[in-house]
C-alpha cells in the first residue's frame, strides 16, 4: 500500500555503513527520477552517483545532519551513508527548478525504501568544497540536493505535535528518533 511506503519513508541519520548500495541500485533510483514530472519538461536535472568508499567520505565532509540536534555532529565511522546521489541543474537547461528537485528527490526516497534503504534529502551543503572536491564544474551545473543513502540503523518514530505546537524532532535517550507531524484535521482549511 502506498501510504505504507511514505510511511517508512521517513528521515534516516545512521546507517550499517557495511552494507554497500550496488551501482545498478543507484541508477534504477535515477530511471525513477527520470520519469518524473518536469518544469516546462526540461528535464535539466543530472545526477553524480558516490558509493565507493573514497568518494563517500569527500561527499559526508561537505554536509550538515541535524539542525534541530545542534549537540550532534552527524553519524560517527560505520553509522554513515553507504552512498550519495547528488542531484544536479544542468545550467543550460534551466535554472531554480526547485519543484523538480522536491519531487525528484522524494520519488527516489520512495524507490530507495521500497528496496530496503533509507535516506536523508540534504540541503545543508557546502556547495563550492563538494564541487571541488567531486570535479564538478559550477559553470555548468549547480548542486541542488544531496540525497543520503544507506541501510537505516536507527529506529524513526512519527508522533503527535507536543501541545506546546513544538514540532522539532528529538531522540530520547536510547537515541530513538522523534518526529512530530500534525494531525490531519489541523491541515485542512
């Protein structure tokens, strides 16, 4: 069922990093986003796949995790992603197509969960050091979104917005993840 899968798709922070994420994986993740609408269908999204271990590591130094978790500085050594895929603007096809990257990205969160992975969709990035770190020419595209990929290691639970209407997520001591949502009938006018 549908709802399942965006369900269990939720934000994932620490991963088995053993657990790699084949080439082919990647590219089925991209021929979803390949099928996605696109503004005005210009398709100017392009996609830099990292999954060895040299290049994951450039990618996890660019990053920022956890803004409402500021005591923590992201996954240590073997709870990091097994794989990145950088979601690109090819410049000459178009420019700020940020509804395409939302609905790129989530299609291929949704594909990653269906087969077993979890991830984060990343906005925090130091754009200009992964560029250069990576090979990517700024002139020609601009790094738009890093999706993190990887087998989840922790355990997301989504609750009720506290009655304070505090909606930033939390972990507890056992490091379980905490996700308030709103109820439905607070989103429909």
């Amino acid at each position: 069922m549908f709802k399942d899968l965006v369900t269990k798709s939720r934000t994932y922070r620490r991963f088995y990093e053993e657990v790699q994420i084949p080439t082919a994986e990647l590219k089925e993740l991209v021929d979803l986003a390949r099928l996605t609408p696109s503004t005005s269908n210009s398709q100017a999204l392009k996609f830099r796949l990292c999954n060895t271990p040299e290049e994951t590591e450039k990618v996890f130094e660019t990053l920022g995790w956890a803004g409402a978790l500021p005591e923590w500085d992201g996954p240590k050594k073997g709870e990091r992603p097994s794989a990145y895929i950088i979601i690109l603007c090819d410049l000459s096809l178009g420019k700020n197509k940020l509804y395409d990257d939302g609905i790129t990205a989530q299609t291929m969160m949704l594909g990653a969960v269906e087969k077993g992975y979890g991830g984060c969709i990343l906005g925090n990035v130091q754009r200009s050091r992964l560029a250069e770190a990576l090979g990517i020419d700024t002139a020609l595209y601009s790094i738009d979104l890093v999706l993190a990929l990887g087998k989840p290691k922790e355990e997301v639970v989504v609750v009720p917005v506290k009655e304070n209407g505090d909606i930033r997520y939390y972990r507890d001591d056992n490091q379980v993840h905490y996700v308030p949502k709103r109820e439905i009938d607070d989103l429909i006018l």
